[in-house]
C-alpha cells in the first residue's frame, strides 16, 4: 500500500481544486485547453479516489491500473491529479511551468516525462487505441500469469477522439475481443473548438459503440454518486463498456461554461468563485484525496 496519509475530502473540493489548477496553469501559459479539465473534474475525482489502483511511490507498479487520457489536450487534467495524489511530479512548479520549453508539463502528455504518464497522446482517439493495445496486453499477460495480472485500463476520451477513423477501427477490435477489463468515460459535452458538435458529427456513440459489442450507459458527469453507480456496473461487465458522461465543459466558469471558447484561451476573466485558493495544489496531497494502493 501507499504510505502516504491523507484526510479524506470531499469529491467536490477536490474536483475544485483540479479546476483551480487547470485554470491558473492556462492562465499562466496564456495557452492551453482549460475546458476538458474542468468538465471532467467531478468524473476524474471519482475514478482516482474510488477506483483506480495505483500506488504513487511504485509507479511502475506492473498490476496497476492504467489511465489512458485520450483527449490529450486536456493534459492539465492528468497533471492535476498527479500532483494532487501524491506522485512526486509535477510540482507546483512544474504547472506553473505548463506549456514552457523544457517543461515536462507539455500541451499534451508525453510518455517518459513524468511517471503516471501511460503513454503520449495528443492525435485525437490514438489514446483509445492504445488503450485497446493495453488491455488486449492485460489479457495475454492475465493468460499466461493469472495471479499476478489482474488489471484494468481506463480511458477519458472526447468527441474528438470519437470522430476519429482510428477509434472506430479500435474499439470494434476491442467489442470483438470483449476486452471486459477496457472501460472508456466519454466526455460528451456537446462542443468543439468551432461550436457544437452537430455542426459537423451526429452519430448516436451509444448504438454504435453497441454495435460494436460493448456494454455502454449513460449519466450525469456532475453527480459523483451516479458516476461512481456507473464506473461500478462497468467494472461487472463482461464487455468492454462505454459510460457516456454528460458534462458542461468549462463548468464553474463563470462567463465560459458550456461554450465553444472553453476549449481554448484567451480567457477574458477565467476566474470563477470555486471555494478553493489559488495555485490551490500549494495544499500538498496530504489533505487531498486517499490514495489506492497496490489491492485497493
């Protein structure tokens, strides 16, 4: 188990805090997506703290968890929770230095830069792919060595990565595989950086991805209870699943929610009154959330 000690909080302040974070690093990089992050909050929380096993001083841990974030630019997401569950990077220091020359906290995650990174993503529904890679991986491993393989793999992915030719030829793959142990949480917004999505895509994702033979449901992905609900059934499921979260991207803004400007600055007043200070991981994660450890 992780030996970090922490005091159990609140999904919402946590979540806050993933906001806060993603907010100011954007802010201060004058660049970045902002939106994906904050929408996804309330989703990310709730996968890290109540399901996800991973321990952050062994993450290299072989039967942990793996987390796939596919819509790549959201990657302050990604460095939020890292900083807030205890991984040693990125420090504050590091977000601050979001998007800068050198910075392992790159526009889109980079694999190798900082551990709990599973593997780069930036071209849109790549991540999905290799997160049906990872758990075909899991499969063969959990084959030849039962006891000592007993993962998941887990994916935040967007209606970009949805759209996307290499996603589809993916996760019918993974449906005709029924890789049981992939769970992909779609951040279905409703908006791209040019609008909302019906100007360009109105596949029903649902019926496909059950064309496709995967277990799918829908829910709200600013309730942590229905969240959690879902994560849950999934996890029962003989099939890969598809949980479709409906989210308000750039939700707490202010002037920004639900709109197509959250995906990218500038941001005229990004700023929005979440009950969380600023550069809100300076509160280090011994006071966020519990961390899963090796059998969590």
């Amino acid at each position: 188990m992780s030996d970090i000690q922490s005091t159990a909080v609140s999904d919402e302040m946590m979540a806050n805090a993933i906001r806060a974070l993603s907010m100011d690093a954007v802010q201060k990089a004058n660049s970045g997506h902002p939106g994906m992050p904050m929408g996804m909050a309330d989703v990310a929380t709730v996968l890290f703290t109540q399901f996800l096993r991973f321990d952050p001083k062994r993450p290299d841990w072989p039967d942990r968890d793996r987390f796939v974030l596919s819509a790549g630019h959201g990657s302050m997401l990604l460095y939020s929770l890292l900083h807030l569950t205890g991984y040693d990077r990125p420090g504050i220091d590091d977000l601050k230095n979001f998007r800068q020359l050198h910075s392992p906290t790159a526009g889109h995650p980079e694999y190798g830069e900082m551990p709990g990174i599973e593997t780069t993503t930036g071209p849109l529904g790549q991540g999905l792919a290799n997160a049906v890679g990872m758990a075909l991986a899991e499969r063969m491993e959990a084959a030849r060595t039962p006891d000592l393989c007993d993962h998941r793999t887990f994916v935040i992915a967007g209606d970009g990565c949805l759209q996307e030719g290499i996603s589809h030829e993916a996760a019918s793959l993974a449906g005709h595989l029924k890789l049981g142990r992939l769970i992909v949480l779609y951040d279905d917004n409703g908006i791209s950086i040019d609008g909302p999505t019906d100007l360009s895509f109105t596949d029903d994702s649902r019926m496909r991805f059950e064309a496709y033979g995967w277990h799918t449901s829908g829910v709200d992905g600013h309730d942590p209870e229905a969240i959690a609900a879902a994560i849950d059934e999934a996890i029962r499921e003989d099939r890969p699943s598809l949980i479709a979260c409906r989210t308000t991207i750039g939700f707490g803004s202010p002037n920004k929610s639900g709109k197509a400007p959250a995906t990218a600055p500038p941001w005229e007043m990004m700023k929005s009154p979440l009950p969380v200070p600023n550069w809100a991981g300076t509160i280090r994660p011994s006071s966020f959330p519990k961390i899963s450890g090796p059998h969590g």
